[in-house]
C-alpha cells in the first residue's frame, strides 16, 4: 500500500524516491487505491497543517524565550564593566567602593583634575585619548554636559551609561522649585521676590503666617538661609530691595515636630531613571533624619539680627562641623551626632505621638516623593535638553528634604542633585586633628570627640542607596533583579487603592527596621 503522504516527512521522501527507482510512479497506482490514497491524502493534509501551525507556534515561542531571555540578562558583559569617577571627591568614595565590590574595575578619574575641559577630547578620542570600550560615568551634571561629545549610540546595546540628567540642576533651585510646586499642600506657602513682594505683603496680614524663611536662590546646605518674624526691621528692609536677584521668601513652618526638644528634618533619597515621556522614579524605603544641635525654642531673639544657625537649620553641613561643640554632646533622646536611620526615628516619633501613622506618613510621602520627581523630570530645561538626555541610558540620585510638623504633616523644604552618597567615618571631628581628611565626614585616627556611634547605621542607608540605583541600570544584573525590594516605584496620580497597598507593604518593612 502505498505510505500516506506527509510531505514533511524524510521517511515519505525517500519512499516515493524508492518506488520511482522502480519505476513506480503515481499514475501507476490503480484507480480504486488512488481514491483511497487521496482522501486518506485529504485528513492528513489537515493533520499536517495543525502539527505545521503547531511547530510554527513553538518555534514562535522559543524565538520570543530567547528574545526575553537576552533582555532579562545583564546588559554589559562582566569583563567589559568600567566606570570612571573622581578619586579626590569624598561624594564618590562610597559609590567607588561599592563598584569596585561588585566586580567592576575602576579606570580612575573622569580625566585630568586640573583640566576638565579634557573630558571633551576624550568623550571625542582626540588628540591621542581613547574610550573604553564600555563605561559607566558617575558624574554630576557640569561633567555629564561634557560628555555629550560622546559617540551617539542606541538605548538597546548602549556602551555609556551617565549618572545624571541634563538640565535638573536648574529645575531644583529654590525659585524653580518654587514655581513648579507652589500650588501643592505639601508645599509651604512661598514666594519669589522681588517679582511678588505684594502677594507676599498680603499674606503677611495674616496671623498664621508670623514667620517667614529667606532662601538665597542657589544656595546649597543652608548657606545664606536665614528665619525672620514678619514684624522685625531687618526682615522688612530685605523684601523692599527692588533690586536683587531673585530670591524666595516661604513660610516657615513654627510648629516643627522636635524628638529630644531637637528640630529634625528627612533626607528622603529618590533615583530618576527616565524624564518627560519616560518618566521613572524610585524612593528608597528608608533615609536619613537630619537633626540640629540645639533645642528648639522658636523667640523673635533666635531669628532675624540674631539668628541661631544651629538651633533652625537641620542641614548636616551646618551641623556636622568640626568647630560646632554640640555636635559630639550626648544630647537628650538623640545622643551624641546629628544624623539616625528615618526607621529609627518613626520609630521614636510613634512612641510619643498618638497622631502618628506610619501609613500615613508612608502615603503621604510617596505622593510627595512622586509630585516631586515627576515635576523635576519635565521642567523646561530637561526639555530643552531632550536629544541629549536621549543619547544614553541615565540617571541621578536626588535627595528630598521633607520636614514634618505636630500635626504629623510633612512638607518639601528642598530637593537636592548631586546629593552626597559619602558615609560616616567611625569617629567624629576634631579642631585639633592633624589628619588632613579629617573634616565633613569625622575621622578615622583621633579620639578626642569619641565615637560616631550612627556611622554603621548611617552607612547602610547610603550603601543600599547605591547599590539599588546600579542594580536598576541593569548592566550587571539581570532583568529579575532591577528593581530591589528597598525601592518604591513612584507613580503620579496613582490609584488610591494601589497606593494604600504601596504604603502598608512600606509601613510593614519600615516597622521591621527598628526591631
Ligand atoms: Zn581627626
């Protein structure tokens, strides 16, 4: 009988090869077997076409495995990831290390120290300098500007990676802050003089808003930045200079939530990963609380002429400085130092505030966190700097400076890029010290100011914080492992539900730090 047909069959093939060879063709076949064999023919030509469609569904879904399965990977192969960075910045130490830790070999500093401006030839491979073959450039925006001279190249298989966006710098000043964010609640009541000097004059008749802060517009770690009542002279005659840069005057919010009697502020860390149409966020479920030095007693005679830098500003460049006293003084609830775990604060702030709800405040800062970032992400110059900002993968850390009042509200103070990812030495500083890098963060070698007993607490904040921005490059770790369990996505106008289930997991992690 003769074998039915499946053209996709070797075994067929070689039959019908066979009875040719004999002379056996088709037409051969008596008429009752061809009918036969046809309409055998006719079902097994359905059968052949489900079992073709059937492969070709497979094939299909291999093709789309393999397709994943690449994408999931790591982007950068481990013997080709380099990073460049500046050795002889404390703000990069930290990150160095941390590179360094996960295999990546460090390839020095961004270019010579003493002439940025060759940063451009080598982005250019002129004038005898080359690139590598892949880098991740961990730089702040003034390098990142340079490095546009870098060859262009597809997001897909990107052999530069840059941390930081073009154009935040200037959406996190003070006065563009202030326009972007002013008609938000979390946003305290501000002004940008000396365009508003009579909207500012209008709500100073108010009785809730007595106090008043002066922001210099590109101040940065509280320099310049100084308290007045509304009433004081000195305060009057500041606003009514018709001629001065701008500037932003914003209430200052009196009723600060103390722990110890010691005014505190959050360091809430956030990493952007995309602007404008690729909008992408993270906040780290964790930070830093931020504390002045001395006791907080809000009185006309610590503001204005009189201004008691230590005792308002919760900046750490202001506190954490070799000639301030107080900053090694075993204070009261806060011991010695002026920086916790933000775990370890909640954690005192719900011991003694019946009105404190770790959702809440997880709720309302993810919200904050998210109407933050997403603003910075599609301010002007961001836009203006789109083609750019394209060219390769980016990022930035930002740090946002939240502080919370009695009420348990809390409000934006500042955002901040280039943010210091430096840790803690073991020890505090000391006037008297010779070591000549004992300064911003302690010491290693003297005694004398005793030991910064938050530094490993501290420390694990910042080492977490870098290790998951790298991890969401996805260059040395797989597709399954970019967004860690430490990062919060931050999505605006999230549905409530969604960000109440956000929150509770939040809260939940958040409780478990400090047990
Ligand atoms: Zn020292």
């Amino acid at each position: 009988m003769a074998p039915i047909v499946n053209e996709f069959s070797a075994e067929r093939l070689s039959a019908k090869k066979r009875r040719r060879e004999r002379g056996i063709t088709d037409a051969h076949t008596p008429k009752k077997v061809k009918k036969v064999v046809e309409c055998k023919n006719k079902s097994a030509n359905k059968e052949q076409q489900r079992s073709l469609k059937k492969r070709m569904r497979r094939n299909d879904a291999i093709l789309k495995r393999r397709e994943r399965e690449a994408s999931e990977e790591p982007r950068w192969p481990a013997r080709a990831r380099f990073f460049k960075s500046w050795t002889d910045d404390a703000a990069f130490d930290e990150v160095r290390m941390i590179l360094t830790k996960r295999g990546w070999t460090d390839l020095g500093d961004v270019c010579s120290p003493h002439n940025t401006k060759e940063l451009i030839d080598i982005a250019q491979c002129k004038n005898n300098h080359s690139l590598p073959r892949r880098c991740l450039w961990w730089v702040h925006e003034d390098d990142g500007r340079r490095l546009k001279h870098l060859p262009k190249e597809s997001m897909g298989n990107a052999r530069h990676c840059i941390s930081t966006f073009l154009g935040t710098n200037a959406a996190v000043t003070k006065v563009a802050i202030t326009e972007q964010l002013k008609n938000e609640a979390f946003y305290p009541l501000s002004f940008v003089l000396p365009k508003e000097l009579d909207e500012l004059q209008e709500a100073m008749k108010s009785k809730d808003n007595e106090w008043w802060i002066c922001k210099p517009r590109d101040d940065f770690a509280g320099q310049g930045i100084k308290v007045y009542k509304g009433t004081q002279k000195e305060f009057n005659d500041l606003i009514s200079i018709k001629k001065q840069s701008d500037f932003v005057v914003q209430k200052y919010i009196p009723n600060a939530l103390c722990i110890g009697q010691y005014k505190f502020h959050f360091r809430m860390y956030t990493v952007l990963t995309g602007v404008l149409d690729k909008y992408e966020a993270f906040l780290y479920n964790d930070g830093h609380a931020l504390f002045s030095t001395v006791k907080y007693k809000l009185d006309e005679s610590n503001v204005g002429n009189g201004f008691d830098t230590l005792m308002h500003l919760t900046n750490w460049s202001q506190n954490f400085v070799k000639n301030n006293e107080y900053l090694w003084e075993d204070k009261d609830v806060i011991g010695p130092g002026c920086e916790w775990a933000v775990s370890r604060a909640l954690h005192a702030i719900e011991k003694e505030n019946p009105k404190f709800s770790y959702e809440k405040f997880w709720k309302d800062m993810i919200k904050l966190c998210a109407n933050t970032m997403h603003s910075i992400s599609q301010w002007k110059r961001v836009k203006t700097l789109r083609a750019q900002n394209d060219e390769h993968p980016r990022f930035e850390n930002f740090g946002l400076d939240v502080l919370m009042d009695t009420d348990c509200n809390i409000y934006l103070m500042e955002a901040n890029t280039e943010v210091g990812l430096n840790s803690s030495m073991a020890m505090f500083p000391d006037e008297l010290c010779e070591n000549p890098l004992c300064e911003k963060n302690g010491c290693t070698k003297c005694y004398r100011r005793g030991k910064n007993v938050r530094a490993k607490e501290n420390n694990k904040v910042i080492e977490e914080v870098v290790n998951s921005t790298i991890n969401l490059m996805q260059l040395d770790v797989p597709y399954s492992k970019r967004v860690a369990s430490n990062f919060i996505p931050l999505i605006v106008d999230q549905d409530e539900k969604e960000l109440d289930a956000v929150a509770g997991k939040v809260s939940k992690m958040s409780r478990r730090h400090r047990k």
